[in-house]
C-alpha cells in the first residue's frame, strides 16, 4: 500500500501532506470489512437489506435486529462496527425528535441525512475523538397524504389554502447513503460493506432511476443481491434481514417496518434458485453442450 | 426615613407601596400556570364486559365563549390505549406531542413490548405529579381508558394535582355531577361490569351526554366517542351529533325570557 | 497481539480499520475466570466460577441481581462491572416506577452498550473492561444477551466468557437443540456442566468457588415471573450434587470395573 500515513496517520484531524485525513481512510477500512448493506429506491417505497454474518452458532436466530427505525417511516441500516452504527441511530433519533418538537412534523428524509452528514464529519475534525467506523444508508418515505400537524386542535379555515401552496408536489421516497468523511449523496440504489462491488454491479442492471420497480418486485431483486454479494464471504453462515417503507396507500402505509416474513422465505427462496441457476449454466450447461 | 442606599432616589415605601423587586431577576420570564384559558369541559367513560366506553364533546371554550368547535378531545395512543382530556386545550397539546413521542420511543425496540392503558396511566400520574410539585401544572383532569396488562378493560383517572382515582363509571367535571349518578345505575362495584353489554354502556353515555348539553352551559351537542375492545382496538368516530335536542320546554321554565316570574 | 504505533488510545484505527485498545479490553475480559448462560422458552440461567486472590481471602463475586426479573455475571475488570450494574439498577428502577412495568431486557443492554461505546470514541475515556451476560425474563419471554467492551450486545440462546471458555462454548454448541425445551433443573444441570468442562485439571466446583442465578416465567405470582435467585455458597450444594453425579456416574462405573480386572 502506497503511502501509509508515516507519522501523518496517527491522529484524527491530522491532514497528511497531499492532502489526507488517514484516520478517516482508515475508518473506511473497517467498513470494507463488514457485512453488506444495500438500499433500494423504487416508485412507492424504500427497500433495505443486510447480510448479518453469523459469527457463532450461539446466537439466537431472528434477534439481533441490525436495521433501525428512526421516527416512524425511515429505516437506517450500517456496515462497519456495529456499536458505532448504534451510535449513529441513536443520534439519529435524536434528531427526528427535535425537529418534530420544533415543526411538529415528521422530518423529510432529506434533511435528516443532512444532519447527519454533519455530526458524522464533525468526528473528524478533532482529534479527542476518531471517525464513525461505519457507512449508513438512511431510506424512508415523506408522507404525501394530507397529515394532521402534532398534537392538532381543529380543523382549520373553511375557506382557503390554510398556509400551504396550491399543487406543490410533496413527499416521496429518499435514500442517502453516509461515509464515516460525513460525505453523503442521493441514490437510487445504494451499496456498501464486503460486497459492495458485486452488488454495485447488480443494481445498475435494474435500472434504477426509470423509477419503475415496484415495490414487492423489489424485496426479491433485494434478496437476490443479498446471496449474490455473500459469494465474497462464501465460507460463513450468514443471516438475511430486509426492512421496507411504502407510502400511506402500499403494504405499510408509510411506516418502517422488517419485511413480513412470509414475503422474505419467498425472496430467500427465489434469490436461492437464482443461484443455484447460475451455477448450472457455469457447471452443466457445457455438458449438455458437448453432448449435441 | 431610610437613609440607606438601597432606598437613595427612592420613592417612599409608605406613600407609593413597597417596592417590587421581581423585575430584576435575570433568569428571565418564569412564567406558572395560574389559571386555564381555552378548556374543554367533561370527559365520561364506563367499563362493560368486553372493554370500554369514552366520550367528549367537541367544544374548547374561551371562558364563556364557545369558541372552537371541533377540538376532539379523545387522543388514541396506540391500538390498546386512548386518554380523554379536559381542562386546558394548550395542555392537551403538550401532553398530546409528549405522548406521540413515547410511542415513537417506544417502538423502536423489538416488537412486542407494548405499552398499555395501565403503563401510560402511571406515566402520566407521574408527569401531572411532578407538573403540581413544581408548582406549575398541567391544568387537565383526564380519562385514560384502555386494556390493563391482562388484556383486561382498564379505566383510571388523573388531574392536575396527580390524583388518581379507578372505577367502573368515571367522569370528569361537570360530568362527574351530572352524569356519574346515571352512569352508576349501569354498574355500580367492579361485579356489575360483567353484566353490562356494549350496547347498554355506549346508550347510558350518550344518554348522558344529552344531559350534560341541557346542563352544562360550556357544553355542545357534537361529540366523539370511542369504544375500547380486544378484537376490535380502538374504535373512535369523532363527529357524532346528539340527535332530537329540543328546547321546547323551556318556556315553562320560571324565568325564561323576559318573563319575570 | 504485539505492540504497535496504533494501540495507545481508543480514537486511533489501525490502517487496517482496527481499534487496538479496544481489542486490549477485551483480553481483559478473556483473563477473569470463566462464566456461562443458557436461555430456554421458560427460563435463564448464569453459572460463575468464582476466583479466591490468596487461600484465606474471600470469593469475587461473579452474579449481580438487578432487578427481580433480570440478573448479570461478569467476566474482566469487577470494578466496571459495578459501574455499569449501579447503573443498571437506577434505569430498572426508574423504568419500574415511570411505567408500572420491569424493564424489557434489551433495553437495559441497549443503554449499557451506548455507554460503553462513547467510551470507545472519546479520548478522555478507556473502554470498560468486562464482558457481561445479562439474563432475564420481560413481557417476550427469557432472553440472555452478551455485552462486550466494544459496546457490541447480542442477544444469544447460550454463551460462555471468560477464560478457557471455549471449552463451554464447545459444549453448548454440542447441545444447543436441547436448550429451548429444558426444565429448571435440566437447564441448571447443563449450566453446571458446561462450566465444568472449562475448569483447568486440578480444579472442581465447589459450594465455595460455584455460584449460580435463576429467573423464568411462572405461571401464577406477580407479573407471572419468577423472582432472579442467586444460589451461593451452601445452598448450591444440592444444585452441584444433582449435576455432578450423573456426569460422573459413567466414568466411575468403567473404573470400578477395570480395577477389578486388574487385581
């Protein structure tokens, strides 16, 4: 490895001399290594997904929740180390707190990666603390239903637009993804952890910013892309968690919630055969063609 | 006289009245609820068999103004749990947000840890207690009607001093004159509940809440009421219209009008 | 593990991502004496051994109860531990009084785990260094959880910390099916059993050095739980006795008839 810090990576804050903040490259390390994590944007809703390793067979199946809900319709799921990615959920939480307590409204997903944005690159500029060792994806879903403001009294004039601007479109889904730089875009499909080039890779061929997919249509390329990434860690076990946000008309009325788990034996399934189908096209397939 | 110099350039203490040093504090305005302003009036609810009945009228009233007139005093919680304010309607709000925000709280753990009516009854007589403690209350007096632990109808009341009261037939204000005798009747102790039908307990409030729209001079005769069961949750309908109001008698009350006797 | 430019507080990652003093924290936990947890559908157990520091000295506690319904065993630096139990025992309380109802479990570990990851973040603080196996029962049934240094918990069916502790870890592996549908007494048993297994060879349990914490639901009582009982000292004589004769009554059996054969 070229140029490993040498006396310029061995504090926080620190800018080596072409220009790098090393601890953060190396916080970006520890997220390489972690399970992968992919978000999904499709027309009415958010998917999202991760690849827990199992690290020991004693863990309890089904427990260990890895993605985390944040108010009622954003979920938040992180590659790297775990504790960290708690961390960055409980602030999280804090924030959707504070800025219904200010608007009394839920916050846009948009401003929430931008606050988050923001506390995570603040880790990077002192150096009392160290860099988040974990990349978030932050997928939710804005409400463009007319919502009762917090704890509304009454039901407002008769007559006009009561404050708000006639046919401005809101609301919608959003999908951020959150390096430990604090350096955070908009994606339509978003990956990030050992896998991530492989997935990558099978969400661009979705297409996803036709904003076609549906929704359930895809839980299953979700999966698919789950089982497709763990050939990078093919010698562990590992667990399949996927979470998703509708709108208010979709199968979770606009809250965040893990994917039933009927729909979720059913994509394992597919996302399975898809693979061992793959395999026999590599394997078989040039047996039977030798035969002809 | 007083030649001290706290008193130098001072007016005289006998002649204008001692001086009043409460504009000095730096903290800044520290203001305590003296008094309520916009308030909504009773709160009535009766337990049957299979889980509870609540309502409220729709009305806020400035003082003796009747001023707001479809304020749904009944606030859900969750899908086992409703709390029905009166008393203070900015009060309500604030207790409204602070209760939307425990419930954002608490699901964000691992499914199956609820909150139910008993739990947030002990939250909010500890909040209200701790509100009167700082001598700056809440000023609500509120119904918190749901499904206990057990799955078990549940129905409690707290007010603005903390106080906390449980029973079969509840109301709050005016209700608690006007009503509660008649809700009584339905089911007196804890062993009448079991004999009381749904379709008795929601006619025994809404007879009563047609007594208290002739009596209680800040009522209306729009209301909510919800009722609270197992299977079915909580089941609100917040616009509901007292029907066959008529005043036709009143011209045989002594004093109607311009009469004098 | 050697020691390198990148280990000397908890705010600097290695260039390969790593946190070396938090990796150093938990060797500590590694160095105390080995402690175990086995979760059924009814119940949770925590079996310690405790460790004397000279002949004449007393036993480190191992088993803390918190509340009535969850209890914890620690593994490393028994002064943490009392930190974070002080703590723990506060939010119980606290969340008793405010609700009317015992903590869930995850909760409880959830703030431990935040704390103890701020103080793998900051530099005025060291990461604590115990590991923890906090069991209990709420309103979703028993549930064992491992806390580590890291501020990583996990909720787990079995677990083992502590040194020598693969050994047990061996052995819960070995029977992890048996687990969910074991009795008290049955669970007890492989608690004790499996704590054995990580003893070094001239060691035994005893009523001195073995200490033992049950909660589980109940079918009756308040809450429907069974309060978290600590069994140390002579009360878990019969608990030993239960579970180290059968485990030796097959060995004792083959010796007795070789040595017949020899004489």
């Amino acid at each position: 490895m070229t140029s490993i810090g040498t006396g310029y990576d061995l504090q926080n804050s620190v800018f080596s001399p072409d220009g790098r903040n090393f601890q953060v490259e190396y916080a970006v390390k520890a997220v390489e290594n972690g399970g992968t994590c992919i978000g999904i944007r499709c027309k009415n809703g958010i998917i999202l997904a991760t690849e827990k390793i199992i690290t020991s067979k004693l863990l309890r199946p089904g427990a260990n929740r890895r993605i985390a809900t944040v108010d009622r319709n954003i979920g938040v799921v992180s590659a790297g180390l775990v504790p960290d990615g708690r961390h960055f959920v409980s602030r999280a939480r804090d924030e959707a707190s504070s800025w219904r307590s200010t608007y009394k409204a839920p916050i846009p997903v948009k401003a929430l990666a931008g606050r988050l944005g923001s506390y995570v690159q603040a880790y990077t500029l002192y150096s009392s603390v160290r860099p988040f060792g974990i990349t978030a994806i932050v997928g939710g879903w804005d409400t463009d239903a007319e919502t009762k403001v917090d704890g509304q009294v009454g039901i407002g004039p008769a007559v006009g637009s009561g404050g708000k601007v006639d046919g401005a479109k809101k609301g919608g889904p959003g999908l951020y993804m959150i390096e430990p730089s604090g350096l955070y875009w908009g994606y339509y499909g978003a990956a990030t952890g050992k896998g991530r080039q492989a997935a990558k890779a099978e969400l661009e061929k979705l297409d996803l910013s036709s904003g076609t997919l549906e929704l359930e249509a895809g839980v299953m390329e979700a999966a698919r892309i789950i089982y497709v990434a763990h050939e990078d860690s093919k010698d562990k076990d590992f667990e399949l968690e996927m979470s998703w946000v509708s709108s208010v008309d979709g199968p979770t009325k606009g809250r965040h919630e893990q994917v039933p788990s009927s729909l979720l034996e059913e994509a394992e399934r597919r996302a399975k055969k898809a693979m061992e189908g793959e395999d026999e096209e590599t394997g078989s397939g040039e047996g039977e063609k030798m035969e002809e | 006289m007083n030649h001290l110099p706290q008193a130098w350039g001072r007016p005289r203490d006998d002649i204008y009245g001692h001086y009043d040093p409460s504009h000095l504090q730096t903290a800044g305005p520290n203001a305590h609820t003296q008094q309520p302003i916009v308030t909504g009036t009773s709160v009535l609810a009766v337990k049957f068999k299979d889980g509870i009945v609540i309502a409220a009228d729709n009305l806020a009233s400035y003082g003796s103004l009747a001023r707001f007139t479809h304020v749904h005093r009944l606030r859900p919680f969750n899908d086992r749990a409703l709390v029905g304010f009166g008393g203070d309607i900015s009060d309500m709000q604030y207790l409204d947000r602070l209760l939307n925000s425990l419930d954002v709280n608490e699901n964000y753990g691992s499914p199956g840890h609820v909150l139910n009516a008993q739990n947030l009854h002990t939250y909010l007589s500890k909040v209200m207690y701790k509100r009167r403690s700082d001598m700056n209350p809440l000023w609500n007096s509120m119904l918190v009607v749901g499904l206990d632990g057990d799955d078990k109808p549940f129905l409690s009341s707290v007010d603005l001093l903390g106080t906390t009261f449980s029973s079969p037939t509840l109301a709050t204000g005016f209700g608690g004159h006007l009503a509660q005798p008649l809700l009584r009747k339905l089911a007196d102790d804890e062993s009448q509940v079991k004999d009381v039908t749904r379709e008795k307990a929601v006619a025994a409030v809404q007879e009563c809440m047609k007594v208290l729209f002739y009596r209680d001079a800040r009522s209306l005769d729009s209301y909510s009421i919800a009722v609270i069961t197992k299977e079915g949750g909580v089941e609100l309908k917040e616009d509901e219209q007292l029907e066959g109001q008529s005043w036709a008698f009143a011209d045989t009350i002594r004093g109607y009008g311009t009469q004098v006797n | 593990m050697f020691r390198n430019n990148y280990d000397n507080d908890a705010v600097t990652f290695s260039p390969q991502g790593r946190i070396f003093q938090v990796e150093y924290a938990s060797e500590a936990v590694k160095q105390g004496s080995v402690v175990v947890g086995i979760a059924s559908k009814t119940h949770t157990v925590l079996v310690a051994l405790k460790r004397n520091a000279e002949e004449l000295s007393s036993y480190q506690k191992k088993i803390i109860g918190i509340d009535e319904h969850f209890g914890l065993a620690l593994a490393g630096l028994a002064s943490d531990a009392r930190v974070l139990s002080n703590f723990m025992k506060r939010q119980a309380l606290a969340s008793k009084m405010t609700y009317g109802r015992p903590i869930p479990i995850e909760r409880i570990v959830e703030r431990i785990g935040d704390r103890a990851q701020t103080s793998t973040q900051v530099y005025t603080k060291r990461p604590y260094g115990v590991g923890l196996l906090v069991a209990g029962v709420d309103e979703t049934g028993p549930h064992l959880f491992e806390f580590q240094p890291s501020g990583m918990t996990q909720e787990m069916v079995a677990c083992a910390i502590g040194a020598r502790s693969q050994m047990a870890r061996t052995y819960l592996e070995r029977h992890l099916d048996k687990f969910a549908d074991s009795s008290r007494d049955e669970l007890i048993k492989h608690g004790l059993l499996a704590l054995k297994e990580s003893l070094s060879q001239d060691k035994e349990l005893t009523v001195d050095n073995a200490s033992l914490g049950v909660t589980g639901v109940a079918k009756d009582g308040k809450r429907k739980i069974e309060t978290f009982k600590l069994y140390d000292g002579p009360e878990i004589g019969p608990l030993l006795e239960a579970a180290l004769e059968t485990s030796e009554a097959a060995p004792a059996a083959e010796g007795g008839e070789s040595m017949e054969v020899d004489t």
